[in-house]
C-alpha cells in the first residue's frame, strides 16, 4: 500500500506511504485516486486532510519512473491534482519537514494548506533539467507573487516554510501537533463554499514584461550549457500572460521537452550516482561504523594540509605531523593563509575562521597522534616511504584506529601489509586541492574491515565529499582511466594537433581544462616521474615522447613559468608557447610521421572514449562497482561536464554501437592496439544495451 486511508470524525485523512520520501509514483497516485474517491461517497465525510508518513510530506514525482511507461499512466499527476482541486468537499494538505515538486503542486492544487515550521519548500525540478510539470509554475506565483516564485522555481533551492507562512501559499503554521491542527482546521473549514482554488487568484504585477526580460538575461547568462533555466521563466511568464489552462497545458510542452534531453537525462543520473556510490551490496546500511572524534595527517604538504582542512571544517581536530619543524610551519602557515583568504572573501565568519584554525595542531612526535581515531598519511608517493611510515603507525596508534593511505596509484594491499592490522587500512584518495574537491576515492584492500569501508563512507559525508569505492588497481578508477586519456593526447600531438587545438577542443565539449592546461597547473614532472617507472614495470606500453621532451627542457608548467605553454610573472594566462609548438612538429618529423589536421571532433573522441573503454575494463574487473560510480568519479574529481553525466553515460547516450564502431576507425590509425573494445563494451553494443 502506498496510502493510508482513515477517518477520523467527519475527516478524512489520506497518509502517502512511500518511503523514503513519498514519492508520488503510479501506485501512490492510484492510491490518493482511491482515497479521494473513498472520501467522496462517504456522506460521514465533510473534508479531507492530505499527509505524508515518515521524513517528509512528499519529495514529489518519483524520478525513478522518469521515462518509463508508468510516469505518463493514468491517474498522471495531473489528474490527480485535478480530482483534488475539484472536490465538492474540502481538501486540507498538512505538510511538514519535506514538501518538493510534485510534493508541493499537489499541496498547491488542495483547497488549504496547513505547515509545520521548519519544512523545505522546493519546486527544485530545475535541478534535475526539467521544470515543474504539475501547475507548479503556474500556481506557485499565484500565491507567492512573480518574483519569489521566480527565484525558488530557477534556483530550485528551498525555503523554510515559516519564511513563507505570511504568504498565500498557508493557511495556517501549526506549532504544535500538525495532523491536530490539520484535523481541527479542516473541520473549521467543512461548511466553507465556494472552495478556494489556487488557479483561481489572479497575478498582479505590472510591467511583467521589463521584469520577467531582465530575469531572462541574467539566468540566460548564468545556465550555460542547462536549457532548463531559462524554459522556467518562459513557463512562469505563460502564467501571467496566458489563461490558467492554457498556461498548464504550455508546461506541460516544455516539461516534456526537457524531460527527453541530454542535459536532464544527465542531472538526474548524477542524482541517483551521488547516492548510489555510497551503497556497498556486502556491507549493508546497519554495519557497525567506527567514531571518529579526531583525526591525524601525515605530512604537512599541500595534500595533508588540504586534508587536515576537512576534517577542521567538520568539526574534527586533527594533529597534523611533520618530520621538520620547518615543513610543519610552513604547513600550519599555509592552512591559516587559505583559511584568511575565506573570510577576507566573507565566506567565513570570525567566530567559524577561530574554531577552525583552533581545531589544527602541528606535531613532530607520532607519539602524539597515537589516539586519534583515524590517521590519514600524505607523504611522498613512493613505497618505500610508505612502508616506513605504516608500520610506525602499526606501533604508536591505538587499538581500532582507522589507518588510512591517500596514495592515488600505489597498492594498498600492499601498503596494509607493512601492518599488523590490515583489517585496518584503507585507502582515502583526496584529490587536489583537498580542501575543495568533492570527490574521495575510497580504495577497498582485499583485508579492509566492512566497518572501516561503512565509517569511511560516513566519514566522506560528514566532510561533505562524495565518496566512491574503488577495488585495488594501479591509479584506481580515476587515475587509471586518466592514463588512456593522457596517451590520446600525447599521440594527438605526433599526429597533427598542437596543445591549445587540443585543449580547446575539449574545453569546448565542456571539460574544465584541457589535458595540457591541466598538465601545467599540476606539475608535467610528476607524470613524467609515474612513466619512468611504468617504463620499466610495463615496458609494453606506448606513450608519446613528447612530454618527456618537455620535461627535458625543464618545462614542468605553471611553477617553472614554462610547460606546454608560456606564463608571464605573476599571470596564470597560458600563450601558445613557439619552442614547444616546434619541438612537437620535429618530433613527428623524427618519427616520420606526416603530420595531418585533426578534426576538434576526433580530438573529443580519442579523449572520451578512450576514458569509456578503460572505464568498461575497470567495471568488469569489479575495481568499480557500476558504471555510475566512474560516471561519478568523473563529475565530481576530473572536471568532466556534468551536462554531459560522464564518460559512461556519455558512450551511452552517444549509443554503444556507435562508440565501438568510431574506436574501429580509430584501430586502423596509429598505436591502433590501444583501441580494442574492453570485452564489456563490445558485448553490450552487440546487444544493443548500455552500461546505466
Ligand atoms: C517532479 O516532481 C516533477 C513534477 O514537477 C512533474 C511531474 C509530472 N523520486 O537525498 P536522500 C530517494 S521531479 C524518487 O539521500 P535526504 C533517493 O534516491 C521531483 N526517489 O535523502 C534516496 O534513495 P535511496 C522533484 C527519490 O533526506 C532516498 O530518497 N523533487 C526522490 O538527504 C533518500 O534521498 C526533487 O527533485 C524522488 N523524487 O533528502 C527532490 N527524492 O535511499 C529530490 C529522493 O534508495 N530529492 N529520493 O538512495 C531531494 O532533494 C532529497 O532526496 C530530499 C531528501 C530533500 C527529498
């Protein structure tokens, strides 16, 4: 049963009973239908009252049904609103903690609303690429006026309901019991004719036109790549301009418009990636998790810093250990300095910048980090380092301490080993700079304990991260794809194309910064240092040259002045750099390459369908548990577009066989090997389905 149907008095009272949100799905649907109906031929029954069980009155339509034959089946919602608003007897919403999207045009097509404060009020549909399909920009500036209706349905972002309890969008804010009030209020209310009805006020708002055109330029400036901003002013101005139904029937065009579109199809895969990446089958919700009431770095660098940074802003103290005295000022320095910067920006209070720096502390001694419960290390990347540090944590830190490796390629089954406790060691791969990225790579060993994996994935939460699992591989899932891709662009510059094309190109297709830009920011030396070691342990593979060439030149990026590109002192600007444009042309000559223009098309291929194939051979080996936990990965740590949903939803919107079919052409060019379909891929093409 997906509603509650109950008479109380001469009061009907209707619970949606979805967890965990209420969405309102088919059955839901079918059930207030039933419920309304039930109310109807009840002659006992005077008016009906409309709640949600559980944590939220409704969170609106159920996504999961979006583009599948049960979102259009009748009873739509639509016709239940209508069956609602039409009632003969008095249809009372009693809303509280959750009221969103459909949640809320429901609430708006009731005769009244009673609200307990503190509820979220959200038409936030534009979240997810689509619009309010319900009335909801259509009756929410009936009762909020244009432009606060305006802001919540483009923001998407939700409103305490005490702040909107002066409005016409309540009648009454409950402070004590809401159902008692709901109850009392619909029996006040039995005998009232006619029934008000939200479609019936009038919008008053005159020069509608200058407004809604200004709300037009500023949102159509800030949506980039998203149609849907700008399709909600054009809803909401249909509801002053048009008649209501007309204004109804004009929403629904475009929300069925944007329902079918790239852009939301991607929004709402990032929406259930976000919260799927935190599920794990093996460990299961009610897995015991380990307190983390402090927390220990190793290694003040800009890594552990970052580090440390999050666990401040949650609340956590953390020590932060050096080897120098030095290295530990110059780190607890930098912190205070990121930190100064985020208040003389005012997005920090004093009072918050105090608590913050004041839960950091430098140490010297691993004596003093022996407590903590958890111990992130951030020293250099190299095992040998590592081997020293782990197993002087296996001696000084308590019994039960999560120890924890932000090692971003090194085997951490290995790293586990140097300890007596590899039940205890995980692997928290922090992506730079720490403080501000939103990815956390949770790298599982084959002996990590599932309370160490579940706290982990908690942990990620409580710092405001999205927290994917990835199995134990050379670089994981984000820095093992990013390989193939960085190989794609090396080969690129043999063959034809030069950095900025390059970077361009891919700029363009939306990434935040091409492979070269990006090489700069982070320093060509260390990619330089990971091949020299993959020239010896995997002598089979091919990279481009090039790069080391640039490195030879002492060109390591932004820090040198000097990498792919020219800086100028004190400027970030990259200018196409004349030396490096002329060592990669003689490069191609000194292989004998005839070099050839390269399509920006190509380029954008090559880059995300070699990220797609090793993205399959990752899901297959069972290193990623989905393909929307890489999808994620992605989003959240390497740039990619988030109206493009990432290189796995991207293969798959673009169609399998097509990829696979464009990667054939690709095998006919040069260093062809690298483009035999991962055996997941081509499966899945032949049978014409897809990785989501
Ligand atoms: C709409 O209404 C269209 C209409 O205008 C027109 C129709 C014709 N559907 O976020 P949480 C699941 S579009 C299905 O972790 P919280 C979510 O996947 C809709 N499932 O909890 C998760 O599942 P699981 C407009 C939904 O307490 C679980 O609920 N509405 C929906 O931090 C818990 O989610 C929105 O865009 C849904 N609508 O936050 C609201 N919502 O446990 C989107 C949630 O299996 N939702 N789930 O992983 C939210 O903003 C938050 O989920 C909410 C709760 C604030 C509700």
């Amino acid at each position: 049963m997906t509603a509650e149907y109950k008479v109380n008095g001469s009061v009907a009272v209707i619970t949606l009973n979805n967890p965990p949100v209420n969405g309102l799905g088919h059955a839901t649907r079918s059930a207030i239908v039933d419920g309304m109906r039930k109310a109807l031929n009840d002659d006992a029954v005077k008016a009906v009252v409309i709640t949600g069980a559980g944590k939220a009155f409704s969170g609106g339509a159920d996504i999961k049904e979006f583009n599948s034959p049960k979102a259009s089946a009748e009873p739509t919602l639509h016709t239940v609103i209508n069956v609602v608003e039409n009632s003969e007897k008095p249809v009372v919403a009693a809303i509280h903690t959750v009221c969103m999207g459909g949640g809320l045009e429901l609430a708006l097509g009731c005769h009244y609303r009673v609200v307990s404060p503190g509820a979220q009020i959200a038409l936030p549909e534009v979240k997810l690429g689509i619009l309010p399909g319900a009335g909801g920009t259509q009756r929410l500036p009936r009762v909020l006026g244009l432009e606060m209706a305006l802001n919540m349905i483009v923001s998407g972002n939700p409103v305490p309901s005490e702040k909107l309890a002066k409005t016409k969008l309540f009648d009454q804010l409950a402070d004590g019991d809401l159902m008692e009030a709901a109850i009392a209020f619909a029996n006040k209310v039995a005998d009232a004719r006619p029934l008000p009805k939200v479609r019936d006020i009038k919008i008053d708002y005159p020069n509608h036109e200058g407004f809604l055109q200004f709300s037009r330029n500023t949102v159509r400036a800030m949506a980039g790549p998203f149609p849907a901003p700008v399709k909600c002013i054009d809803a909401v101005e249909a509801a002053v301009t048009k008649r209501f139904d007309d204004g109804l029937r004009y929403e629904r065009e475009l929300f069925t418009e944007l329902v079918q579109t790239p852009e939301s199809k991607a929004l709402r895969h990032a929406f259930f990636g976000e919260r799927a990446a935190s599920k794990v089958p093996d460990v299961p919700e009610d897995t015991p998790t380990r307190e983390i009431k402090s927390a220990a770095v190793i290694g003040a660098g800009t890594m552990g810093g970052g580090i440390a940074m999050n666990f401040a802003n949650a609340g956590i103290p953390v020590t932060i250990l050096e080897m120098k005295q030095e290295a530990l000022d110059k780190g607890l320095a930098t912190i205070r300095k990121n930190y100064e910067n985020t208040l003389k920006k005012g997005k920090l209070t004093q009072e918050k910048f105090d608590q913050r720096v004041g839960l950091i502390k430098g140490t010297l001694s691993y004596e003093e980090i022996g407590q903590a419960d958890i111990v992130v290390e951030a020293v250099f990347e190299e095992m040998g380092v590592k081997e020293q540090v782990f197993k002087k944590l296996d001696q000084v830190m308590k019994q039960g301490a999560i120890l924890a490796s932000n090692t971003s390629t090194l085997d951490v089954d290995k790293i586990a080993s140097f300890t007596s406790r590899p039940q205890d060691v995980i692997g928290l791969h922090f992506f730079s700079p720490a403080n501000v990225m939103k990815l956390l790579e949770i790298v599982r060993g084959e002996k990590t304990g599932k309370d160490v994996l579940a706290t982990s994935l908690k942990l990620a939460k409580k710092i405001k991260k999205t927290g994917v699992v990835s199995g134990v591989c050379d670089g994981f899932i984000g820095n093992r794809m990013i390989e193939q891709y960085s190989r794609q662009a090396g080969f690129l510059l043999e063959e034809g194309a030069l950095p900025e094309q390059v970077d361009k190109a891919i700029e363009k297709f939306g990434f935040a910064m091409g492979p070269f830009r990006m090489g700069d920011l982070a320093g060509n030396d260390i990619g330089w240092a990971i091949r020299k070691r993959r020239y010896i342990e995997k002598p089979d593979i091919t990279y481009s040259k090039t790069a080391d060439l640039l490195c030879e030149m002492g060109r390591y990026g932004q820090k040198t002045s000097a990498g792919w590109y020219d800086y100028k002192p004190g400027d970030r600007k990259p200018y196409p750099s004349q030396v490096v444009n002329d060592m990669i042309v003689k490069h191609s000559a000194d292989l004998g390459i005839q070099r050839r223009k390269i399509s920006d098309e190509e380029i954008v291929q090559r880059l995300v369908f070699a990220l797609t194939n090793e993205g399959a051979k990752i899901l297959e080996e069972g290193i990623a548990m989905r393909a929307s936990d890489i999808d994620m990965v992605y989003l959240t740590g390497y740039g990619f577009p988030l109206f493009r949903g990432g290189p796995m939803l991207y293969a798959d919107i673009v169609g399998l066989q097509n990829v696979v079919m464009t990667m054939e052409r690709f095998a006919r060019g040069r260093h062809g090997e690298a483009w035999k379909p991962a055996p997941l891929l081509a499966r899945l093409a032949a049978e014409g389905k897809s990785f989501n």
